[in-house]
C-alpha cells in the first residue's frame, strides 16, 4: 500500500493537475492558472513517474527475494535512477516512434527488445546503452512470449481505459462542461494513472526477475545481490 501511496503522491496529483489545465484550456474562459497547472503537472508528473518506477523495481525484485524493502530504501533507489531512466525514455522512446511511423512493426520490435532496460538500470546500474543491450539479451529467445504478454497488457489497459471513460462522461467529466466534469476527471486521471504506474512497473520487474533466472541460471541469491 507504501508504493501505491507514493504513486498517487508522484504520479496522481501531478495528473490531476494535468487534467484540471487541460480542462480549463478549452473552455472560452481559460486562464493563466490552468496553463500553469498544466505545465506544473507536467512537470512533477516527468519526475514522479520515473522515481516511482524505480522504487516499485527495487521493490519488486526484492520481494521476490524474500527481501523487505522499507519505504525510505525506495525512495533513495527511485531518486538516483531518475535522470538515467528519465534518459532510457527519452532514448527508446524516440527510436521506437520512428518504429511506430515506419509500419508499426519495427516499434514494437523494438518496444519487445528493451522491455526489461529499465530494471536493467535499477537492478544492475547501468548506463543508458548498457541496458538497452542487456534487455536484448536478455529477451532473446523469448520475444515472441514477452510480445504475448505486451498484447495481453494492451488489451487490459484498452478495457480498463473504456471503462474508466464511460465513468468519466456519464458522471459529467472529460466532455462535461463545468466544476463537476473537471472534478472527475481530475480524479479519473489520477486514479488510473497511480494503478498503472504501479502495475506496468511490478510487471516489468517480474518480467526481468523471471528472465535472468531462466536464461542465466540465477538463483535467489544472486538476485538478490544486485541491491548490495
């Protein structure tokens, strides 16, 4: 509940600052107090998600260690991984947009290649490239099962996303006019982004956690030592 608490912190009020901008920009009465919401949230949103992805990493592999991780351990983790996860992201995520642009599949090769960099850059503290290249070694053999499971996410997240705005528009918000439209989706936008901060994180650390174990024969131990 520790981290999930962090990502509303980090990642949901941010986004609901977002939101409150963005709703506030297209009315006919938009202020300068809405842009600087937005630009604001935007702003703390950038830095939030990536320290919340690093602490729910550590976290994460820690526990499938049998290894606690108190709040504090964390939240250090998540602070000295920012600026190198902040650059994986803007990395990858400017190579796999011309992916995307070129016929969608050369981006979701790419997406599938460097699904594990980031726990690369938690777990094992290295550079931006290093992990790239550690997640295509890793994921070798086992894109076509990690590529399932990206599908499997995508579809959730498209249902989860379906529902959240057919609650959003029946109580008023995103194409609602007014304080109470914007109330509900600042709250709809918080709220899912929180959980999925948390949940694409967990997964992604899982993902690494089981992949190191399957192709390098690494027991608990060693999974463990990459924090020490």
């Amino acid at each position: 509940m520790a981290f999930f608490a962090a990502a509303a912190l980090f990642v949901g009020i941010p986004s609901a600052l977002m939101a409150f901008g963005q709703a506030d920009l297209t009315t006919s009465e938009a202020s300068a107090t809405a842009f600087l919401a937005m630009i604001l949230g935007w702003a703390l949103y950038l830095v939030g998600a990536y320290v919340v992805q690093g602490m729910v990493v550590k976290a994460a592999i820690n526990s499938f260690n049998d290894k606690q991780t108190t709040f504090g351990e964390a939240l250090s983790a998540g602070a000295k991984v920012f600026l190198p996860l902040l650059g994986l992201a803007i990395v990858a995520g400017v190579a796999t947009g011309f992916g995307y642009i070129l016929l969608i599949v050369p981006g979701i090769m790419l997406t599938v290649l460097w699904s594990v960099s980031a726990p690369a850059v938690v777990a094992e503290k290295r550079g931006v490239f290093e992990a790239m290249q550690r997640s295509r070694d890793l994921t070798r053999g086992y894109r076509w099962h990690i590529f399932g499971l990206l599908v499997i996410y995508l579809v959730l997240s498209m249902v989860v996303g379906m529902l959240v705005g057919g609650v959003n528009l029946a109580a008023g918000g995103t194409f609602g006019g007014g304080a109470p439209g914007t109330v509900v989706t600042m709250i709809t936008n918080a709220l899912t982004n929180t959980l999925t901060s948390v949940v694409a994180s967990a997964g992604v650390a899982a993902l690494y956690y089981e992949l190191r174990a399957i192709k390098e024969g690494a027991g608990p131990e060693q999974l463990a030592s990459v924090f020490d």
